[in-house]
C-alpha cells in the first residue's frame, strides 16, 4: 500500500534503503556502499535465500578475463545483439545495451572484489548464446552465489534486517518514498526513513491470482522459485503511478526433473539429446530454449516428457549440483538398448526407437526437422543411453517496472521518480512480451547489472 509522507513515523532514516536480499538487493546494497552511502537492506525471510539460492547460479557476461583466459572472443556487442536477437527486437535496446555493457565488469567486480569464484562454463553453448560466457561457482549453485554475496555484504559491514517483510511506502505526491514500513513474524510494525529506495524484490511468481491474471499460460505450472516473491514490487508501482511492462513475459523451463525439482540442464539437449513424451514421439524443437519449452512439455500427456541422451552428452554437465543431486537420487536413468530404457520408463519400446532412427536420420540431413531444430552432424546417441523424466515449470517472472539505464523507476511518458530505484526480476526484463525471448541466464544478469547500476545511482541521488 502507499500512504501520506507526512504520516511516517519513524527513529531512523537511511540514505539507501533495499528491499530484498538476493543477488539484486545485495549488489545494490554492495555498489551503493561503496559509493560512500551508508545503506540497509529489508529482507523477508530469516535467511535470506530468494530466487537466486534456488538456482543454478550462472552469469553471461562478454569480454570478460574468465573468457579470454580461455581465448574466447566477446564483446558486449555480441551479448547484446544475441539479446536482442532472442527477444525478436521486441525489447528496451537501450537497456539490453546497458546490461551487456556492464556484464563483464560486473562479473570481475563479483569476482575480483567481492570474493565470487566464478569459471566458465565449458562444453557446450546455452541456447541463443553465440560463444562461452556462462559464468558460475564451483559447483554452479545459487547457494554458493548467494553465499559469496552475503559473504561480501558481511565484509563491508552492511546491516540486514531479516524477518521484516515490507509492507507500505510513504510517498509524497510526487512520488517520492520518504519510508518504508516492514512488519515483523509477531506482527509488529516498524518504519524506516529513506532518501533513495532500491526495489529487489523480485516478480510476482509466488502470487497465484496475479499470475492467473497476468500469465494464465503458466499459472497452474510449478513454481521453481522463491515463494516470498509475490509481486510487491509491481504492486507499489502500480499504485506510484510507474510504468509496467511486459507482464505476460517470464522465465519457464522445460527439464525440471519428477518428482526431484532440480532443473536438468540444457546442455544434454543442445549437444544432440531430445525430448519425447509418454508415447515415445518428439513434439518440438527442443533447442530454440528452456523457457518457451516449458509449455510444450506441460501440454504433453500427464504434463511430463523424458530426455534422452547419452554418456557423451552428459559428460559436459556432471558436476554441477543440481545434476549430481537427481543422479545421486537414482533419478537418471541408464540402459544399454532402447528397448531396455523404454521399459524403464514405461513407454512403448517400438515408437522410441523409431524415434530415435528419426533423429539419426536428421543428424545426416542439412535440413530442419518439421519444428524447425537441425541435428546436422551430430553423432547419433550410443548406449548406454540416458533418460530423465521432467515437467515444465515457471522460474521467475519477467514483467515488471519500467525503467531507465541508471535504473530509475520511470512514469508512463518517460519521466523518472524521484528516488526510486529497480532492478532484477522488480523490473521490466530483457524477454520481450513473453516466454520465447529469456535470454540464458539473463535473471541473474539483470539482477547483478541492474543492482549494481540501481546501487550506485540511489547512491548519487541521496539528498538529491
Ligand atoms: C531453479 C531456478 C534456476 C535458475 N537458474 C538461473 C541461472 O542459472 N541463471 C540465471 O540468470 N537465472 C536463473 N534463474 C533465475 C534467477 O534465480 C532470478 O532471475 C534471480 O535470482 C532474481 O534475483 P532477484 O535478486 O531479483 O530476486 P531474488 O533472488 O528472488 O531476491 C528477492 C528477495 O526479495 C525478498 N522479498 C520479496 N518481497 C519482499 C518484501 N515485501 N519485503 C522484504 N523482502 C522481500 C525475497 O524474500 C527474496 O529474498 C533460476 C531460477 C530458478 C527458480
């Protein structure tokens, strides 16, 4: 809700103020210190985990030391124009210029300033994406990306009230946010005074009546992200008279492992694998990327599809956590014919083998299959082949606050509120107006670039 300035009450004020604590709110909460502003982040839950724990933690970034140590050519350029590209035009260029500008120093800045190990990811190409520049942890989880973040908040001495769910922002008639007040798990409320807020509250994911309203497409899909994001962001926005846009866009995936939630990653099907459903037939072009596969697989019998792949195709990805998790579970399947696999998973033996000849029979053909994927020149599977029963999921919302390159929060004509500030899944991602154009791993690019950049400017705004 928004209420009257005039009626905050509080003892404290802060010149930056956050909410939320994920990579967007840390970033912010990271750059505005060290721009000299004394900052304090709000944060819902006890432990602040967010969207970014329940990842796999990866970053594109372009021209980055990480890339060129491994003698990969990039520019922000090429992300941008990959961008772009994925997201059919339909986006902010300015933005899309601004986040692969800063992708790279970003990422070093992470890394080299705060402690983030990352490395590259190696072995094959996200989809959209026309060289290496993944970066990601050890063992690419958004626990330890989250870990290092809150690791670094700690190091520059950076106060984070846990258990304070944000509830109302004071603004004037203008719009500007003179407080924000957060209640407590007893029920007690407080306030806190502010010259600059920074929104990192993420999208509206975990509201089902708003995504019913705004993405009925997925609405009834698993939600793979953090539950506490429920759209307060847009809500105060919304109310302050900000632009939206994009609402019916978001992040969907179409390999999150059953019943074990942890999302298979695309390299097994960018490498040559595919996806059938219960009646052992494909049904789409796997490869064109995660998110749009999400509704093709939910609208297969029982909601479910398998990947299928090889010992070749899964080398790439063993070691990433998530992966290693279903594995260790039992959840991947391996038999030495199709025949065997197919009883395993219950489908009929005859139609995935005459699948999988179908396939072969592309990898030798230059020409796209009916769904528009090539397999040109890829080798066909050998045994023992590999499948993993998935379903599709919504990851993160993409719609939200409109906003400008310093990450102001804009009105509909263009002008910026006074002191508001977003980024991350807060804001207007980078998808276009729907679920073809996520971009691989453009959620957390947003959210450290956005945060970053929103972290600074609520930094040079104070007492502006
Ligand atoms: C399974 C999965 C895998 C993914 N893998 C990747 C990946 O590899 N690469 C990638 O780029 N993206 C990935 N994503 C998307 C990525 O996780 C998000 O885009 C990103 O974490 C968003 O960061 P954020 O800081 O905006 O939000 P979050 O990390 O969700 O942080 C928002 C915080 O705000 C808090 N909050 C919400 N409302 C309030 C309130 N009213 N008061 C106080 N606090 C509040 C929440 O508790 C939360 O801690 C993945 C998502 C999922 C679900």
């Amino acid at each position: 809700m928004i209420l009257p300035a005039d009626q905050a009450r509080f003892e404290y004020s802060v010149p930056v103020l956050v909410i939320g604590a994920g990579a967007c709110g840390l970033t912010a909460a990271l750059a505005a210190r060290e721009a000299g502003a004394e900052v304090l982040v709000l944060e819902r839950d006890a432990k602040p985990t967010g969207s970014t724990s329940l990842s796999t933690g990866l970053i594109p970034a372009a021209g980055t030391r990480f890339q060129k140590a491994l003698g990969i050519e990039d520019t922000p350029e090429l992300l941008a124009e990959d961008i772009w590209r994925k997201a059919k035009g339909e986006t902010d260029r300015a933005i899309v210029d601004a986040v692969a500008r800063a992708s790279g120093p970003t990422v070093e800045w992470l890394a080299d300033r705060h402690g983030v190990a990352f490395k590259l990811v190696e072995g094959f190409l996200y989809p959209g994406h026309s060289v290496l520049r993944m970066h990601g942890t050890p063992h690419r989880t958004g626990v330890e990306l989250q870990g290092a973040l809150l690791a670094a908040a700690g190091r520059l001495g950076i106060d984070i009230v846990a258990s304070a769910t944000a509830t109302d922002l004071y603004a004037a008639g203008d719009g500007r946010v003179a407080a924000v007040r957060f209640t407590r798990p007893d029920g007690t409320a407080e306030t806190v005074g502010c010259e600059a807020l920074v929104l990192a509250c993420c999208g509206f994911g975990g509201d089902k009546d708003m995504l019913r309203h705004e993405i009925p497409e997925i609405a009834d899909a698993e939600f793979s992200g953090h539950a506490g994001n429920q759209g307060d962001a847009v809500k105060w926005g919304r109310a302050l008279g900000a632009a939206l846009a994009d609402m019916g866009s978001y992040q969907g995936h179409g390999a999150v492992a059953v019943p074990y939630g942890n999302p298979v990653n695309w390299g097994v099907l960018v490498n040559g694998g595919y996806q059938v459903n219960a009646r052992g037939e494909r049904f789409s072009n796997e490869v064109r990327g995660y998110s749009e596969q999400a509704v093709e697989v939910i609208a297969q019998p029982g909601r479910v599809a398998w990947n299928i792949y090889d010992e070749a195709r899964e080398r790439p990805i063993l070691g990433f956590a998530d992966y290693e998790e279903i594995r260790s579970l039992e959840g991947i399947r391996k038999a030495g014919s199709l025949r065997e696999l197919a009883a395993m998973l219950a489908i009929p033996a005859e139609r995935l083998e005459r699948t999988n000849a179908e396939v072969d029979a592309l990898r030798s053909r230059s020409a796209p299959d009916r769904w528009g994927r090539n397999f040109a020149g890829s080798a066909p599977l050998a045994p023992p082949f590999c499948a993993v029963k998935v379903t599709g999921a919504l990851f993160h919302t993409q719609g939200g606050l409109v906003i400008d390159t310093s990450a102001r929060v804009l009105r509909p004509g263009g002008t910026p509120l006074p002191n508001l500030f977003a980024g991350g899944g807060a804001a207007r991602g980078l998808s276009g107006p729907s679920n073809w154009g996520y971009f691989s791993g453009s959620g957390l690019l947003t959210a450290t670039t956005l945060g970053r950049i929103a972290g600074a400017a609520a930094a040079r705004a104070q007492g502006a």
